[in-house]
C-alpha cells in the first residue's frame, strides 16, 4: 500500500514594518528594508511548516508606536479583517506598538480573526499564561522607554527656548527656516514682514479685531504658505479672527520665544518694535473677554443685550441712572436715546 505525504496547510504571512523618524528613509537601505530582510529569512526558514511571504509590503516610515494612526497598520488590519493574511511577522514587538492599551486591541483583533503574532527576535508563545506574561513585560518597558523619549525631547526644547533658540515647528508669515547651519534658525522674510507689521498696524489704528480682518481681506493678505518635507504644500489661507489674534499675540515677531507661562528673549531677529507689541497687547486684554461667559464693555453692564421692552420686544441698550439718583433714567432702544420717566420695573428676559 502507497503512503500519500501528508502536506503542511499554508500560512499566509504579513510582515509589518515601521521607523519613527523620517531621517534616514530616502536610503537605498533603510531600516525598513532591514526590518523586512530579517522577516523575510525567518518566514523562509518556516517553509517546511506552510509558511509563505505573501507579496504585500506594509512600511510605516516615520511614524511613531505610541498611537494607531498610521496607514500601513490600518491597511494591515483591514485585510487580517477580510481574511487575507493568517500571521503577522514584525522584527521586535515594539515596532506593532509601544503603548499597551493599542498593542491589546491590536491583539484582540488577531484573536478574533485567528491570525497569529511572531516576532522575529523575541521568542514567546501567546497560546499559554506564561508567554502573555513574557509578551506584556516585554510591551512594559516598551511603553516606559517611549516614555522615557519623550520626556528627554521636552526637557531638550526646554533648554534650547530658555537659550533663545527655535526649537522647531509650523513656520510663521514673516520668518524663513535656514536649515544652512546644524541648528536651524528663523530668518526675516522682508516681503512677509512688510505684511506683519501692516497688520499691527491696523489694528492700533482700528482697535478692533473684526475690521482687521475686513481690511485685511481687501488688501489680499494671506497666511503663510510653505511646503513640507514631503512636499505638500500647506497654509496660505485668507486671515480670520483667530488666525488675526494668534499672529498678533506671537511673541516671535518681538524677538521672544514662548515656552509654556515663561518668556524667553530669543536670538533670531524681531520685526516688531517691543513698544507697539506691548501696546497691542495691552489693546487686546481691554477689548478681550471676561472669565466665563462674561462679555466686557464699556458701561459693565450685565444685562446688555438680554433686556428688551415688553411692548415692542426691541432690544434694550445701556441703562444708566443720573448721578443725582432721581427717578429719570436714560435708555438707548434701537440706537436711538430715550428718556424714561421712572424706573422700568417689569422687563422681559430672553
């Protein structure tokens, strides 16, 4: 009698990839391709089990492990949910996910789709109590050196503010980055600057954020337009009432440079005088908002706006009594004055 050879069923592998940073990604061989070269050699060493790589590339370069946002998982996890793929293959544990709570619904979803985890480094089995034990300790002082990163990155910008030095971020309308030197700086940009103190100056002459706004639309002046690394273009939008504010509260445009409550001078240069940042600032503090839902004006008046006439449902103004305290007040309904007799006791609130 013939004995048939018993085949091994196949085993779909996916081998996920991924880089923090984006330094480094625009080498012929990269962390990546090493990651996935490493993969590849175990998956083949599987072969005699069914194993088999299966062509699909999923690379996540220059994207961090603490958060689920990123691309290639989220097409990894769409096809594990359509029954494509039968393991997943990573190089360490780390690069799935440093955060536990992301890593345990990441897992949840292998186990729903019966889809298994190797890492190619790290030897552990998930079918038995102690292989879990092994797989969290291992996700535990992931999450910790995570952490541990970040915290050195906040205490680095830190002391590079305290120092006066730009730390990075979103460029501003009026600075350049000169990336020429190993730390970057901001340069003056003349022809953006000309636009920032335009609109100081408009404001100082309007007083007010809205006609700033108005004004500024008419003269066509827009947000800073500026590409990133990859190329995509971003910003130049039209200014509106909070992009107005924001530039006009940045402490960058008179030298400073803002890390959390503290003010720190900075070396790049400033484009406007500390004179006419400081006053519009001061403007900007008297025409701004109370505490809560507390509307400031002139009169302190609690009620403006909310007061009407109960027999015509108008809007009440300012209500204010004369100094002498008799029974004749003045009132402004509709823009125009009017003189009340007495003390309106019975008004409507809306």
């Amino acid at each position: 009698m013939k004995q048939t050879r018993k085949t091994n069923p196949k085993n779909r592998c996916a081998i996920y990839t991924r880089k923090s940073c984006e330094e480094g990604l625009e080498l012929e061989f990269n962390s990546l391709h090493a990651q996935r070269e490493s993969a590849e050699a175990f998956i083949a060493s599987q072969q005699h089990e069914g194993w088999e790589c299966l062509p699909d590339q999923y690379d996540d370069g220059g994207f961090s492990g603490g958060s689920l946002e990123r691309p290639a998982l989220n097409r990894l996890l769409e096809d594990i949910k359509s029954g494509k793929i039968d393991c997943v293959v990573v190089y360490k544990v780390d690069r799935l996910s440093r955060s536990l709570l992301d890593f345990a619904r990441i897992m949840e979803t292998f186990d729903k789709h019966g889809v298994s985890f190797v890492s190619v480094t790290q030897h552990f089995n998930t079918t038995h109590s102690m292989g879990r034990l092994t797989l969290n300790i291992l996700l535990s002082f992931a999450q910790f050196e995570r952490e541990i990163i970040g915290e050195r990155i906040r205490d680095k910008i830190a002391a590079q503010r305290r120092k006066g030095k730009w730390s990075g971020g979103i460029p501003i309308l009026g600075y350049d980055i000169d990336r020429s030197n190993p730390s970057p700086k901001l340069v003056v940009n003349a022809e953006e600057a000309v636009q920032v103190r335009r609109i100081f100056a408009l404001y100082q002459e309007l007083g007010s954020l809205l006609p700033v706004v108005k004004a500024v639309h008419r003269l066509g002046l827009c947000n800073k337009e500026w590409k990133t690394k990859s190329g995509l273009q971003r910003g130049g939008k039209a200014f509106d009432k909070c992009s107005i504010y924001t530039l006009l509260t940045n402490p960058l445009y008179a030298g400073l440079i803002r890390h959390k409550d503290m003010i720190h001078k900075d070396e790049h240069e400033p484009i406007i005088e500390s004179s006419i940042f400081e006053a519009v600032q001061r403007q900007l503090k008297k025409n701004g908002r109370g505490r809560g839902n507390h509307l400031v004006n002139k009169h302190g008046a609690l009620l403006k706006g909310l007061t009407r006439a109960s027999a015509t449902t108008t809007n009440i103004g300012t209500v204010t009594a004369n100094v002498a305290g008799q029974a004749a007040h003045d009132a402004v309904i509709n823009g125009n004055p009017v003189r009340i007799a007495s003390p309106c006791h019975h008004v409507l609130l809306c």
